[in-house]
C-alpha cells in the first residue's frame, strides 16, 4: 500500500510540476509558484559557519590533485568538478553521496572556480552540507544557494522562464542552473550544473553536465536532457564578497 501511495503522489507531482513548469518557462508566474517560491525561499537555511566534514582517501586524493594540478577522473583539465559519479565515498550531508546526491555543492565548487575564487572541495561540501535536504540524499535547496552566495557578498538571483533566464545568463560572471525531471518510473529527480556566457565565442558552457566532464551548449534550454518539469537559474555577480559567511 505504502508503495502504491508514494506512486501516486509522485505521478501527482510529475504532471502538476510539469504543468507549472511549462507556465515558467513561457515566462509566466502563476499565484501557486509565487507562493510555493516565497515560503521555500523563507524557509531556507541561513548559510552559517562552515561543517565539521567527512575525511576519507577520497576527499584527500581529490584535494590533492586540485592543489597539485594533476590529473583525476573526476576532474576537468581546467580544474572544475566534471564527473561526480567519480566521487561516490565523497560523502554529502549525513547520509548522501556527491556521486548520486551532490550536484548541488558540485556546482557551487564550479561557480567559484569561474569567479576567480577556488575553494577546496572540502570547505565547499561542508558549507554546502548546511542546506542539505534529507541528511543529503534529496540534494540541497536551491533558495539555500541562493542565501549562500549573497552571505558572501554577491548579487545572487533566482530566474525562471527561457527568455529571462538566457538574458540573466549571458549577464552574470556565473550561473547554476537546477532543473527537475520526470524519471521513467514515475520519481522525480533534479540536478544542478555550473556554466558561464563565454562572450568571445557567444555560447555558454558548462560543467558536471549530463554527457561528460565538459559541454557546450548554443542555448541553455538544451542542457537538460530528461524530461524537464521545473527550471531555475541562479545567477551570480561579481561585487565585494565578503571573507567570511554572515
């Protein structure tokens, strides 16, 4: 019965987000999405100092091929995070993995790299973890990257519908977009990717995407490649970052 119920809900889910996801993506709001935004984005955790984290072989091999400029193969050769399924003992809040559930501290990794400011993949995760959605087996809150990056400092905002989001994208030094997806059993699943405009060859690129380490992409709206329910676009400024979180 429980298994029946938790089906149903989902297929529930599945066509009410695909329904207004679709609204949002023509660039219109309706007052349930207005609602539903404005109580997960006050709902959000603060961003707060950062987490005692788990330490294993991984975590250290991963660190040290960052800080040594060596190969790794879950590494990009700029650098960036492009293979979290090369990371499953790298834990993700309490309970998750970053192979299966951290895609959310993968992309904010990526964003700082693309602004200048890399950060370990430790201090990254840790911070991160704090947003963490089920012990980090349902991801992070996307309202609580948000919060994250404006407690640095940055002008951090939340877009939807296709038009707004690729004029806000090719407007902001970094952007993470999170989109959700319809599984073919029913689930709903969600991922988040790091990119950036790239003025001088006008396309956008992006990390840890869903074919391989490293995509270009002519359009945003083609990064997804399941069956999208819902799309947000958080974009990041440069501004006076702070040294510390608030």
């Amino acid at each position: 019965m429980g298994a029946w119920i938790n089906k149903k809900v989902n297929s529930v889910a599945t066509r009410y987000l695909g329904k207004t996801g679709r609204l949002l993506d023509s660039g219109k709001k309706p007052f349930d999405a207005r609602v539903a935004f404005w109580i997960l984005k006050k709902i959000a955790r603060l961003p707060g100092k950062r987490n005692v984290y788990f330490w294993n072989d991984e975590v250290q091999e991963l660190e040290e091929a960052i800080r040594e400029n060596r190969e790794h193969p879950a590494l990009t050769d700029e650098g960036y995070i492009g293979k979290q399924v090369k990371l499953r003992s790298f834990a993700f809040g309490d309970r998750g993995n970053t192979a299966d559930h951290g895609c959310g501290w993968v992309a904010v990794f990526n964003v700082w790299r693309l602004l200048g400011k890399p950060r370990t993949p430790m201090e990254v995760a840790g911070e991160v973890g704090r947003g963490a959605r089920g012990h980090g087996k349902k991801g992070v809150d996307p309202f609580f990257i948000l919060k994250y990056f404006r407690a640095y400092g940055y002008e951090s905002e939340m877009t939807t519908g296709w038009e707004a989001m690729e004029t806000a994208a090719e407007r902001a030094d970094a952007y993470i977009l999170c989109y959700l997806y319809g599984h073919p059993e029913g689930m709903i699943g969600g991922h988040f990717i790091a990119g950036h405009w790239d003025k001088e060859k006008c396309r956008h690129i992006i990390y840890n995407g869903e074919h391989g380490a490293r995509e270009t992409v002519d359009s945003i709206k083609e990064a997804p490649c399941e069956e999208t329910l819902l799309n947000m676009l958080i974009t990041i400024k440069k501004a006076a970052p702070s040294e510390q979180l608030c």
